[in-house]
C-alpha cells in the first residue's frame, strides 16, 4: 500500500516535471518527480485542510488522482514522446572503472542501511518530530483536520511539510514515515549526480557526489524526521537549476528552480536564503533584458511561499510575516545597532557554521587558486552566489539577535542550519575540478 | 621573482592547506561526536591523528627535498621540529585520553594531565595560523630547486589524503549512528512496536502507556514543572505525543484550565518524587514494577510520605 501510494506521489510529480519540461533524462526526471510530487502533494493536503475537508486517504488519493489527470490532459503531447523513449537505453551506462563501482557500491550500501533503518525504527529518536512534526501528523490523522493541533498550541513554529508527509504514509498503512527521508536522500543523489554531470565528467561527478553523500551533517540527518534534510535539497537542488538556467539558459531549468526554493519555504518558512535566489535570479534578468520568464518564476516561488505565511499570520498574531520580519529588522538594525554584538555573533558564525566547512573550503579554495592560475573564470558566478548565502548567514544571524534572546544557546541550531553550505561548495569543487 | 613565487606557492599550498584540514578534521570529528570519549571516538581520534601526522611528514618532507641555505636553514629546521614535536604531542596526548575516560572527560572537554582544555579550536586556529605564517613565508621566500615531479606527487598525494579524510570522516561517523541502530534490527528482527519505543525511550514510554490505559480519553492532566528532574514528563511538547487525545495543564495555568484537571501525575521516589504535598483524591492507580501485573489502585488521598509513592501512578481527583 505504502509503494502504491508513493508512486503515486511520484506520477504526480512526474506529470508536473513533463509540464516543465520535456527533455529531462530518466535518471534525473524520476527522483524530481518524488522530490516535486511529495511537495506539491503536500501543499495539497494543506489547501485540502484549509477547506476544511477531512485529510482520510480516500480525499487525498481523489485530489492527487484529479490534479494528476488535469496535468495528464495539459501535457498528453509531450507524455507520448516521452512514452517513447527505451527504458533500456537510458540505463545503458559506459561501463564504470573500478573507483566509480567502489564509490557507487559505497552509495548503495548506504542507502540500504539507510532504508533498513527507517523501516524497522518508528519515530522515537527524534525529538523535534515528536515534539512537532510527527506529532501534527499523528493529530491530523486522529482528528481529520488541522482544528484539534491548532489548539493544542505550538503549532505555527514551522510549515506542514513534514507533518503531511507523515500523514500520506500513516494513512497509507505505515508505521514508521521515516521511509520518507532515506527516498529524499536517494533522489538528492541522483539530481545532484545529474546537475553536475552536465559540467563535469563522469568519474568527478561520481566522486564529488559521493563525497556529498557520505558528508556527515547530511548522512546523519538522512534517517532522521527532521525539516533539515528536505529542506537542504529542496535549497540546493533549487539553486542547482537556478545555476544551469544561468549556463544554459534554459527556461525549464528555471521553473524548476522556482518550484523548488519555493517548496523549500514550504519546509522551512523563516529562513532567508531564498533571498539570495531571488537577488540573483533577477540580477541575471536585468543583465539580460529578460523580464517575462523570471517573473514566471517569482509569481511559482511566491504562491507557494505565501501560502504557508498568509495562513500562520491569519491565525496566529505572534507569527512573524514577512513584512513584520522586514520592517522590524531594518527598525532593529537602525536603532539598536551594536558593534560589540556584530563582533560577538560573527564569532557565534564562524565558530558554529563556517569553522566545520573549513576542511570542504580548503579543497575548494585550492581549486579556485588553480583554476585562476590557469586563467578559468568560467564559474565564478556560483562563488559569488555563494559568497552572498554566506553574508545571509551573518546577516540573518545578526538580524536574529533581536528576534531572539536566547540565540546564544542554540548553536545546534546554526549548525544544522548551515548543512546545505556542504553540497553547494561540494558542487563548486565539482566545477573547478580540471 | 613573481613567478618564482607563484610556484613556490603552489607546490607549499597543498601540505600545507591539507595539514589545516586534517587539523579541522580531527576537530570537527570529536567535536561533532559530541565530546564524549566513547571506545569509537577514542578509535576516531587516533586514526585522525596519525592521518595528520602523514600528511605532517609529507609537508616537512617538501621541505627536505628544496633544503634551504644560510638563515633559512634555521628556519626550515624551526618548521622541521614544529611539525614533528606538534603531530608528535597529537598522538601522545590521543593516546593518553585514551587511557582513562573519567580522567580526561569533565564537563564536555577533553583536558590533557594539566588540567588544560586540549583539542579544542581556538588553539587549533593559533597553531594554524602560526604554521600557515611560517610555511608561507618560506614558500614566498624560495628554498632550493624546485622539479615538477615533486610538484606532481604532492598534488596527488594531498589531494587523496584530503579527500579520503574527508571520505572517511563521514563514513566513520554515519557507521557509528547506524551500528547502535542495525545491531537490534539483526537480534530482534521481528520486534513489535512498543518494544522499539521501549528501547529507544526507556520506562517513560511503558508509564505513558500506563497511562493511556488507566485513564479516559478526555483525561486532563495536571504535569509537574520542565526543570529537572522531570525533563521528559515535564516537557508539554513531548509527553503530548505519547498520550494524546489526553491534555496536558501545568501549574502556572490560568484557573478556568486548572479547573478541567481530572488527573495528576505521580512520577516515583526514585526519579525526583512528584507532587510533594497531600492531595485530595477519589483514587490512586500505580504502575506495577513488573509488567504484566495488575496495577494497584488504593482507594484514599495522596500522601507523598506514602512508601508506594516510590512507584510512578496517577491521582484520579
């Protein structure tokens, strides 16, 4: 029940991924087919909720089958070419040398050990989850609706992504959602292994892919059902697509780009690297005169980001929109504008966020030494993206102080937030690797 | 000039950026682990110091192969000792921690026999700053001949130790997690699921199914304060899960809350007796220490001085 369920998850991303595009190839359409369906399946059951109508399997196995045919019909031209295409062709590999199939087996076990693991343990390490996530999930599938949560209090500290992906699974039979994490694990491997492949050849993709996989910070929250981990691919992905609309100007890339920063506001709503997205995605389209598609993209983002925020700050007065975060940052910045304070948390950054990324910057540094040595400039653009996340970390951190009091003790926190700088520097090595 | 410099700069930017790494690693592994010297962080600790100590030698070794002249030499020896004697205290002081848990481990840092905070970052970051100082200004300065193969070999060996390490690290760490997680996956493969909450929980979990069976749905609950030591049943967020559709109150409520309480909880003796004072009850209800039993249910108020009350129960008011 569980694998019918989640395919069908799958065909509804598959169906959105063919609206977007179709010249995807199969190793990269199938896991953004998982990673778009689960999100927009759980927006879904969000909207489904909202109108008060009771999230039971039969609802949503309706919603999904109905918007799943409504796409079918939108893209059924382009599903035939895509229906034509030999499944044995597209798995047909060059054959491998003996470090990628070391790498690649490495990968696997892996993964297996990692779906092992979130078959047998149901939700019982995982504090936050059971503290919120699970929790939420546990309640709706009780009570049918949102109501009964909402009034038991801290509800609105973060988005249902989690919690509805909880739900699909409990409501399919499961025992354990954990099942969820090692397939969003698996499928940002792959998009990662196949962004990248059109930069890099084969066995330095397979590598620098391994080397993200096997990062700590992400491998340790792989299992675990926590926002940290969809909200790292859905981040990293999104900023993936963002890159290769800029190298290939493709606009598919980049409705693919918005659908998944998007999405990862919908996992994690106060973060603010989606800034840097936005800034850069119309940096590009000023420089480029390009007006029609951005915009597109902005309008996707929005919708989905405002979807979460509009409702929270509806019902809850203490929640933070997006303007109250703003304005009151900017007021903050101005009148309590403290150096020994700005000292002290770019202190709390680099030693919580920036002193772990050391070892993965070395790597990447010495390859910009070398790359400039030679004179190749070709990536820079990404450094400088990633130079701006990075001045969004100190910044938010900064801006943080006033929303927060205690910011000080939680470090954890900042570290498990900084987990999806790992993959995007992996990902510039992987393009200054010569 | 120039160009001299930049060679000198590439063929010492790789042992000397992948000794900085391998000095982060060995950091971020412990620290990462949380601190805590287990048998496998002790097995970590070692592996990544005697990683930096290769990577150590094949940077001094860079420097035996372009030995300087004159002034430089004492230089290049200061450099040649540093390396050695540091990576050298590395190993003693891992082993040495090694030794003893009780000894080394005190409040989340690990010291070394003086009493001072070892392998911890902010040192880290003088010694590199220290070794980066003098490897650079040796580089920049130009010691000996410098031949391409030398160049080559460095690049490929730092390269591999950096990236291994880095491989490493994260399939040392992951394979810690996921060992404490499969090995009761391949003895109790058929386990229900009560008994993994039970292994991952501890006996909260059977007092929280105590209490789900003992008590209506619509009990209300009054809980005792999240300070210790009742971090677990005084955490609202987390005791919410385990007994819903049942609610929780705490002390501090407003009255109109405090007035729907039907049940209070009773935590044992041993773990930090709670409520402290005489309560009027219709019922108490006590969790048998061996499962299975029937639990005991008397029939008169709360006394906290009460010899049962070393056992966890619910006071139905």
């Amino acid at each position: 029940m569980i694998i019918i369920g989640l395919l069908l998850t799958t065909l509804l991303g598959f169906f959105i991924t063919l609206l977007v595009s179709s010249s995807l190839r199969f190793l990269e359409r199938i896991p953004l087919s998982f990673v778009l369906g689960l999100g927009i399946q759980t927006l879904l059951m969000f909207y489904l909720a909202l109108l008060k109508i009771p999230l039971t399997l039969f609802n949503i196995t309706v919603l999904v089958l109905l918007v799943t045919v409504f796409l079918g019909i939108l893209v059924r031209k382009r599903l035939r070419t895509v229906m034509k295409f030999n499944i044995t062709n597209a798995l047909k590999f060059k054959r491998f040398d003996r470090l990628e199939l070391l790498l690649l087996s490495i990968l696997t076990i892996i993964l297996f050990v990692l779906l092992l693991i979130s078959v047998y343990w149901p939700i019982s390490f995982d504090w936050d989850a059971i503290a919120l996530y699970d929790w939420r999930a546990r309640v709706f599938v009780a009570t049918g609706g949102m109501d009964e949560a909402i009034k038991r209090g801290y509800f609105f500290g973060y988005p249902l992504f989690t919690s509805m992906a909880h739900v699909w699974v409990y409501l399919l039979g499961g025992v354990s959602p954990r099942i969820v994490y090692p397939l969003l694990y698996a499928c940002f491997i792959l998009l990662f292994y196949a962004v990248l492949r059109k930069f890099q050849n084969r066995q330095v993709s397979i590598l620098i892919t391994f080397l993200t996989g096997v990062t700590p910070s992400i491998l340790g929250h792989a299992f675990l059902a926590y926002t940290n981990f969809p909200y790292t691919l859905y981040l990293v992905i999104g900023t993936l697509y963002l890159y290769l609309w800029e190298k290939f100007k493709k606009s598919e890339d980049l409705i693919s780009a918005g659908l998944l920063i998007g999405l990862s506001t919908w996992v994690r709503a106060y973060e603010p690297f989606w800034i840097a997205f936005l800034l850069y995605l119309w940096f590009i389209a000023f420089r480029r005169r390009l007006f029609k598609l951005p915009l597109v993209c902005t309008l996707i983002f929005l919708i989905i980001q405002q979807s979460w925020r509009l409702y929270a700050n509806y019902l809850e007065p203490s929640y933070i929109s997006l303007t109250k975060q703003v304005s009151f940052s900017l007021v903050s910045l101005v009148n309590q504008f403290n150096l020994g304070e700005i000292r002290e948390v770019s202190f709390f950054v680099l030693r919580y966020a920036i002193f772990p990324l050391i070892p993965v910057f070395t790597l990447l540094f010495l390859l910009i030494v070398k790359g400039w040595l030679k004179k190749n400039r070709e990536h820079s653009s990404f450094l400088f993206f990633l130079l701006f996340n990075f001045l969004i970390l100190f910044m938010g951190s900064y801006l943080f102080t006033f929303f927060w009091a205690g910011w000080r003790e939680i470090p954890d926190s900042l570290a498990r937030l900084s987990v999806f700088f790992y993959p995007l520097i992996y990902f510039a090595i992987g393009l200054f690797i010569v | 000039m120039i160009i001299q410099g930049i060679k000198s700069f590439n063929l010492s930017f790789f042992p000397m950026f992948t000794l900085v790494t391998f000095f982060v690693l060995t950091y971020t592994t412990i620290i990462t682990l949380g601190g805590n010297l287990t048998s496998e962080l002790k097995f970590i600790n070692t592996i990544m110091v005697l990683f930096t100590l290769a990577s150590g030698v094949l940077a001094s070794q860079s420097l035996i192969d372009n030995r300087p002249k004159g002034i430089l030499a004492v230089l290049y020896f200061l450099v040649f000792l540093w390396t050695r004697i540091i990576f050298l205290l590395s190993i003693i002081v891992s082993l040495l921690l090694c030794f003893d848990r009780s000894k080394y481990y005190i409040a989340n840092h690990l010291r070394n026999w003086f009493g001072t905070k070892v392998l911890h970052g902010e040192d880290y970051i003088f010694l590199f700053g220290l070794f980066v100082l003098l490897i650079f200004g040796l580089s920049i300065l130009k010691i000996g001949k410098e031949e391409e193969k030398t160049k080559k070999y460095f690049f490929i060996i730092s390269t591999v130790i950096l990236i291994s390490g880095l491989a490493v690290q994260g399939l040392i760490g992951f394979s810690i997690s996921a060992i404490a997680l499969i090995k009761p996956i391949i003895t109790y493969p058929s386990a229900g699921y009560d008994w993994k909450m039970r292994f991952q929980i501890g006996p909260f979990y059977d007092y929280t199914r105590f209490v789900n069976e003992n008590t209506p749905p619509d009990a209300v609950f009054l809980e005792p304060p999240m300070i210790m030591p009742w971090p677990l049943i005084g955490n609202e967020g987390y005791t919410r899960y385990f007994i819903f559709p049942r609610e929780l109150v705490k002390e501090e409520a407003d009255e109109a809350r405090k007035k729907k309480i039907t049940h209070i909880f009773i935590v044992g003796r041993k773990e930090g007796q709670w409520p402290t004072t005489k309560i009027k009850s219709k019922r108490l209800i006590y969790m048998p220490e061996n499962p299975g039993e029937e639990p005991i249910v008397v029939e008169k108020d709360y006394d906290p001085q009460d010899p049962i009350n070393d056992l966890w129960g619910i006071i139905e008011i």
